[in-house]
C-alpha cells in the first residue's frame, strides 16, 4: 500500500515540528539529554481517518509550557502548590552540568546542592521554553493550505483509480 499525498504531508508535518523542538533545545543547551532523544511522533493512516501524536518525556511539558513557583508566575496551567520538586531529581542534571558544590575551597555533599537547587525552581518556578509549542504552532498554521492540496491530489488519484476500475 503506498502512501496517500495526505499522510506524505503529515509526516513533513510531524519531522519538521520534531526537527524544530530539536533545534530549539540545542540552543537551551539541552541536546542530548533524555528529553531531546525522547521526542518522537507517530501518523497512522486508518481507513477513514489519520492519527498523529508526538510524545517525550513527561518532563517536556513542564519543559516546554513552564510551571509557576511561589515567587515568580508565569502565564502556564502548571504551578507548584505546597510540594518542591524531589532534590533528588537535580543530582545527574548536577553532575552532568558540572556543577560541584563547595564549602571553604573542598568538595561539599552533593544533597546541599540537589536541596537548594529545588527551593530555588519552588520559588521561582520553570520559565516557559515554548521549545517545542512554537514549532507545532508554526506548522500548524501552514498546515492546512498543504492539506487541502494533498487531500486534492488524494481525491484525484481515488477518482483516476475508481474509473479505471470501472473500465475494466
């Protein structure tokens, strides 16, 4: 079974958007972490219809959208309500950052650091990225010109094949 002009374009649609998100957490300095290699998407052709969906790590969204802290807000649906976020989430972002802590010139215990680290995003909360919601908006809205066009050239070929059946 070929691929109709349809899902051609939904699959230009999903790699650019995935490419893009990429792209945009390369320049937050977050390539290749766990989130980056996570991102993918999927389009299915069902007889009727077609399915997309893209998917990450569940920290993504908190990435993408932000999360207001105590101090600071941010126009988001996420906010930190009376829990931090766990200190020992912050220990491999640590240590992959380089980040040492020190008391007086000497190595100090790593869970000083992971405690003040995850004060600080409680007060202050996750400033919004958009790293991958800007892109989907900007495919978005050229998505339908394209759409219309393919589900055109999809209804031609349908109507060439249904005559050609018919001659038979």
């Amino acid at each position: 079974m070929t691929k109709s002009e349809l899902q051609i374009e939904l699959e230009k649609f999903r790699d650019f958007v995935i490419e893009e998100a990429k792209k945009n957490l390369s320049r937050l300095g977050k390539d290749g972490g766990k989130l980056y290699d996570s991102i993918e998407g999927r389009v299915q052709a069902n007889e009727n219809s077609f399915e997309m969906e893209f998917s990450m790590e569940e920290y993504g969204i908190y990435q993408d959208k932000g999360v207001s802290g105590k101090k600071k807000r941010y126009n988001t649906p996420f906010k930190y309500a009376n829990t931090p976020p766990p200190p020992s989430a912050f220990d491999k972002w640590a240590v992959r950052k380089g980040i040492a802590p020190r008391k007086k010139g000497k190595f100090a215990s790593r869970k000083s650091l992971q405690f003040a680290l995850s004060r600080h995003i409680f007060n202050q909360g996750i400033y919004p990225s958009m790293f991958f919601t800007k892109p989907f908006e900007k495919a978005f809205k050229q998505l339908p010109d394209d759409l219309i066009e393919a589900f055109g050239l999809d209804a031609v070929k349908l109507f060439n094949e249904s005559i050609y059946l018919t001659e038979k």
